[in-house]
C-alpha cells in the first residue's frame, strides 16, 4: 500500500479524506474535524454546539499552556467567576446588553420555580468581574490588578457554526486588569497583542497582521479594540484574538475606584483581552490538507510516530531496535508513539497518522536497524532524510524545528500574496471577488462605506493598522487622498476581507 492510499479502518469507514480542500473547503475541513477525531457534532436539537474529542482538548490544553505562562510571566493570576450573571448587573453597563443581544441565552426558572431576577449565562464577563474588582481595590496599592479566566462562555448565534470557528458554546481566556493610568492600561493592551501575536507566530505557525478594530466594530464599551488577524487559505480572514483598552467607562459603572498617593479618590483604568478555541479553527483550516489534520510540533500531541516494518524472521529484532528508540527519544524530550500494532499493516499505519498530523515519522526496518539508523518522514511535505541513531534526540529535535520552520514558510507565503491594494470601489469588489485576502484601501471612517461593500460580496474591515505605528494613538490620521469607496477625504487605511 502506497503512502497516499486510501484504507478502510477495519469497520467499513473510509480512513482518508475524500473532500478537497481547494474547491470543497467548507465539507473538507467538516471531514478533516471528524476523521481526525478532533470533534463530534453536538445532540439533535442542540446545532451549534460540538463535543470536543480529548485530541482537540489536549491542542487546547498545550495552546492554552503556552499562553498561561506567559501571562503568568507578566502578573496575570487565574480566577474563576460564575457561569451566570444577573440581569441587573448586565444592566448597570448598558451597551454590553445592547451589544450581546439577542446573543444572550438566559435562565427564568430553577427547577419549578421562577427566578426573581433573570440570569444571564455569560457572553463574556466584564459583568461580573468588575463589581467584584471594584471591592477589592482601595488603593493605588492595589494596581495595578490583573485576573484572568479559563472558561467556557455562550453567545447564541444566528448565523451558520462551523467546529472550533463559531460554536454557540465555546472556551476561552478572559482577562481583565486595572490601572491607575491611562499609559499604564495601554501598555497592558499591548502587552496581551504582543503576546497573541506570539501565540500565533511563534506556537501555531501562523503568521498575523495586528491593528485595530473601525469605531463602529470595537467591543461594546471599549474605546479601542485591537486584533490579530489570520488569513486562512480559502482568502477568508479569522480575528484571531482581540484585546481592548476599556478607558473608564466600565470602571465608573462599576465604581473602581482607588485613592492615590494624596488620598484623592480616582477613577480606574481597565482592560480585558481574550483569545478562544478559534485558534483553533485557524490551526486545522491553515495546515493541513487533503491526507488529513497537519499540526506544528508545538502543540501536536505525537511530535513523532514510530513505524517498524517487518516480516516474520526480522519482527523481534525490529522491534526491540524501534523499543530503544522510542526510550531515547522519550529520555530526550520527544513525544513518541511507538505503533506495534500486529494488527495493521506499515501502509495502514502511515495514513491512520498522517491523518492525525503527526509531524514526523520514523520508519524502522531490517535495513535500518543493520545501518543504526532511522528513516525519518516529515508530514507536511513528505521529504524523507536518513538519521543515524547516534545522538537521535538532537537530530530529532531538529527536524522538528525544520518542519514547523515549513508550516510557517508556507503560510507566510499565502499571507504575503494575498495583500493587494485598491484605489476605488470596484477595484476593491473585484479584487475580493476574484482573488479573497486582504484589500488595503484608504477609507474616511464611515461605517456606510463598508456597509456598501459588505453588502455587496459580504465582505469588511477586517482591521485597520495603527497610525504611525503608534498604539497609543489610534485615532490619528495615517491617510492621505480619498477614501475608495466615497471619494471623501481618507483618514485611515482598511483592510477588507470576508472573514469567518
């Protein structure tokens, strides 16, 4: 059986992926979620919600491990707050309920009983966090404070779900941090953009472009939202994580307030930033392709399989040769899966973990047992290069490092490509509608100048860079000329794109 043949699991399943990914990606990244037993589809009558197989949970448990300590590196500590909300507390921040609604889902009864107050079950939880910020601060001394949350969070949407992309249940990080100043909450916004953008880059192998969200899209109350933003390989843009200077308006609803250095009371800074299991999506749309899941060695639960391959007279010697790899490279840091099974054949095993991502695989056969070496297979691309087994764990280590240096190369090449620029309305219509990615365009601010485009092919303002590359003020003008759309005068570069 050859490398890319199909195979039958055993029970009548086709192992392979059937759907392509460059003309059917919608039904083949559905498949590749399946077959990959990253995700099952939720109960009948429940649509939009997924249970997550423990191969998904552990990508979020490394993802959400890498990113844990880097908070942590930076005065982050975890909390836990509760899954519901009561109605008043929603409403003491006006604009969050008008900017969740009609997302929320909320709880009337208890058992047989009604409530006396609704609860909400948290669409996000600035709701309930910063009451409770706001009794634990008292003093300059205090700041600055930050919490943050594993969670999972509901937002009920009416638009069409896709696995780990838009789910009505998903999980998630919340944080959410108070500052005596205005430079000081700035810093911590960019502090947590620096550090998904790491996440991105330097974890999943995905290379992003960062700025702010249009007035008209930033988080309800916020008075900046930044972004990450990932294209993905069907031209569609994936915000990839957000985080948002607050200003003050959610401390004076909530009275976070602090005495400073002369005992004068002052009104707080906040923050909150979030990144969610869509990194996810963006993982599994971005690597792989059509034999299956592809995953970076960062984050995949198998850095390396092992594969003997034997015949009856040169099983025993096999094995034990391919045994004392798997132990040097386990002594050496490697995830290893050692697959003996007797059960399937080296062809069956091949696509069963190319299927699952896997980065690198060893082959080990009578030939390479009598040379003392490896055969290794790296996933994305199939390259195969000869290893002595002197010093394996190093060699191994390397070619790990050289097929996510693959994984990055390939999507920086997508994202370079796909960034062209447009002078006029048309211009940016048919650019999208021919070739999707990101259209820069000048643009005079107006939320109506992107209606007319997102009416017309369905597309937005993904981001808009900072001005002057300069966070901290992000209203200033970085424009010249007329916006493309309006022909008014321009105030800021936008980035159309159809996003998920």
């Amino acid at each position: 059986m050859s490398d890319t043949e199909q195979s039958d699991d055993g029970e009548g399943q086709e192992l392979g992926i059937t759907e392509s990914k460059e003309y059917a990606t919608g039904d083949w990244y559905a498949e590749v979620v399946q077959k990959a037993e990253l995700a099952s589809y939720g109960p009948d009558g429940m649509s939009g919600f997924i249970v997550t197989r423990p191969r998904a949970y552990e990508l979020w448990e490394r993802l959400q491990g890498y990113l844990d300590g880097m908070f942590k590196d930076t005065g982050v500590q975890n909390a836990y707050f509760p899954l519901f909300i009561p109605e008043s507390y929603l409403e003491r921040e006006k604009e969050i309920v008008e900017g969740f609604d009609p997302e929320v889902a909320w709880v009337e009864t208890a058992g047989t009983e009604e409530l006396e107050e609704r609860l909400a079950v948290r669409p996000t939880s600035e709701s309930i966090i910063n009451p409770y910020l706001s009794q634990w601060i008292r003093s300059h001394r205090d700041l600055p404070m930050r919490v943050n949350q594993w969670c999972s969070v509901v937002r009920w949407e009416a638009t069409e779900t896709k696995p780990f992309f838009r789910t009505k249940e998903f999980l998630w990080q919340e944080g959410h941090t108070a500052h005596e100043t205005e430079a000081d909450a700035w810093a911590e916004t960019m502090t947590r953009l620096d550090q998904y953008e790491s996440i991105y880059e330097d974890v999943l192998a995905i290379p992003v472009l960062r700025g702010q969200k249009p007035e008209h899209d930033k988080f309800p109350g916020a008075d900046t939202t930044t972004t990450v933003e990932a294209l993905m390989p069907d031209g569609k843009s994936v915000q990839g994580g957000t985080s948002h200077y607050l200003g003050t308006s959610f401390a004076e609803a909530f009275d976070i307030t602090y005495a400073d250095e002369d005992e004068e009371e002052k009104v707080a800074h906040t923050t909150s930033w979030g990144l969610s299991w869509r990194a996810l999506g963006a993982l599994i749309m971005t690597h792989s392709d059509d034999q299956g899941l592809v995953l970076p060695p960062t984050v995949a639960p198998e850095q390396v399989v092992i594969v003997p391959i034997w015949q009856a007279d040169t099983r025993e010697e096999v094995l034990a040769y391919a045994e004392e790899v798997a132990e040097d490279l386990e002594d050496a840091g490697v995830r290893v899966e050692l697959d003996d099974r007797d059960t399937r054949n080296p062809g069956f095993k091949y696509n069963e973990w190319e299927l699952k991502g896997v980065p690198v695989r060893l082959e080990i056969g009578p030939n390479e047992v009598a040379d003392d070496e490896v055969t290794a297979v790296h996933r994305p691309d199939g390259e195969q290069t000869t290893l002595a087994r002197e010093n394996l764990g190093e060699a191994v280590q390397a070619e790990l490092d050289t097929v996510f240096g693959k994984l990055y190369a390939a999507a920086e090449e997508t994202l370079d490509g796909e960034i062209r620029e447009a002078e006029g309305r048309d211009e940016i219509l048919g650019t999208i509608g021919q070739h999707g990615g990101y259209v820069e365009a000048p643009w005079c601010g107006e939320e109506a100048c992107e209606d007319e485009i997102k009416d017309q092919i369905a597309a937005e303002i993904a981001m808009v860079p900072f001005a002057d590359e300069d966070p901290y003020h992000p209203d200033g003008d970085d424009e010249d000329g007329e916006c493309a759309v309006c022909g008014e005068s321009a105030e800021r570069t936008a980035y159309f794109a159809k996003t998920y």
